[in-house]
C-alpha cells in the first residue's frame, strides 16, 4: 500500500500515450501530487501557462512539437525542472536534452516508482538551489551592467533586463567571484544544488551560460562580461560595489 505524502507540487505529464498519461497520472496522484496533462508539445505549453506547474515530465517523441521543441520553449522564460521522458537509448540523444535545459532523463520503459523517484530527487536539488542564493549586498556593476542584489534586478543602462530566476542567481554567482575563475563544477553545486554525477551534467551550466550571455553581452560570440577560462570555468569581468545606484535602478 502507497503512503500519501504531504505533496503540494503540481506536476504536468507530457505524452502523446494515453496509457501512458494515465499511469503516470494515477501513480503520481496516489503519492500526493496534483498532476495536470496534455497530450503534445503545443497542448503543453497552453497548459503550462495557464497552470505553472512546479514541474514537467515531457516526452521526447511527440506531434505538434516535440519533447526538444517544447523543453526549448518553455526554458525562454521559466526555470521549472523538466524530466524528459525517451525511447531512444542513445547517450548522444539523452544528452541533448540535458544541453537544451532538461534537469534529468528516463529512458522507456520505465517504472513509475523510478520516475517518482526521479521527480522527487529533482524537487529537493530544486529546494537546495534555493537556501543557496547569495544574500543581498547592493549593486554590482561592470560598464552598463547594473545588478541590483537587494531586488533581484538587472539593467543595461536604463533598460530593465528580462532574466528567469536561475539565470539571475548564476550572473549573481559569477559576479560576486568577478575577477576570479569559478569552476562549472562550484557553479553546478551552488546554483542546481549537486555534483556532477554523469557524462553530460556538466552541460547543464553552459547551456546557461550561454543563454545568460544572449541577455547581457553586446557580442554574446565574442563574450566581454563573461569569459571561458578552457578546463576550468569561467571568470566575470572584476565589478565595483555602486553605494549610489543610478536613478534608474531606485525608481524603479
């Protein structure tokens, strides 16, 4: 007989499969969780908007927007963990989609137990990354970078910039070591709350980075804020304590 748990998380469960939908829906609801479906890529992304779940099983081989398209789509905006489902056993393929944003993989078929298992490993990195944010301290600045730490803000100048929590927490990361390499490693445990433990967890942090640069670099393939330092990390250009923040920052 299955313990209820004293879940609050909403999961969505992404398949064309019904069958599958249903297990998983059944299982996941057996243990506590509130769980939402859809049926392919598009219905997802509907569905996520609309319900925010706290996170996404999603997979791969689906209509209307595949498990890549849809993982793709919703790391514009939002961090929320993502549990890719796939059939293919190839390490290339579960590798992809932990570079595009994936938080972990299962192959089919699985287990239900195994997967719940998985969501719940997820959840605690998740709860983990959270106690390990850096307190705030002021405003850090480097040329028109401004990063207020004290209302989780960043600008470019004037204009406010458009950052998802876990992209704000590792440009925090990054520029309180400014000047100072930092290994992906550091950055893997600080901002995901874990080690590395497979080929391709490493990944993780330079998708990220990557998708940090597009934000804040004027040139994001020839990086001036923050630079790969080759077998270590990455180092952020050395940034100064701003005790009057720009007019900018304080009105808003």
């Amino acid at each position: 007989m299955l313990s209820v748990a004293n879940h609050t998380e909403k999961i969505l469960v992404v398949d064309d499969e019904a069958a599958v939908r249903r297990i998983l829906e059944t299982r996941l609801s057996m243990v506590g969780y509130d769980v939402v479906t859809a049926t392919d890529g598009e219905e997802a992304l509907q569905v996520f908007a609309r319900e925010q779940p706290d996170l996404v099983v999603l997979d791969v081989m689906m209509p209307n927007g595949d498990g890549y398209f849809t993982c793709k789509e919703l790391r514009k905006d939002s961090d929320v963990p993502i549990i890719m489902l796939t059939a293919l056993g190839d390490v290339a393929d579960r590798i992809t989609g932990l570079q595009i944003g994936a938080d972990d993989y299962l192959v089919k078929p699985f287990s239900p137990k195994e997967l719940e298992a998985r969501i719940n490993t997820v959840l605690r990195r998740l709860s983990k990354s959270t106690d390990s944010v850096i307190p705030p301290s002021g405003v850090m600045q480097v040329g028109q970078l401004q990063i207020d730490t004290n209302k989780r803000r960043v600008y470019m100048g004037n204009e406010l910039l458009r950052l998802t929590g876990r992209e704000y927490n590792l440009l925090e990361l990054l520029a309180s070591h400014s000047g100072e390499s930092i290994s992906r490693t550091e950055i893997l445990k600080k901002i995901w709350g874990y080690a590395p433990q497979r080929h391709g967890d490493l990944r993780v942090v330079d998708v990220h980075v990557s998708r940090l640069r597009s934000k804040i670099e004027s040139d994001p393939k020839n990086p001036e804020l923050i630079i790969t330092e080759r077998g270590t990390g990455y180092l952020f250009q050395r940034a100064k304590i701003v005790k009057n923040p720009v007019e900018a920052i304080s009105k808003v």
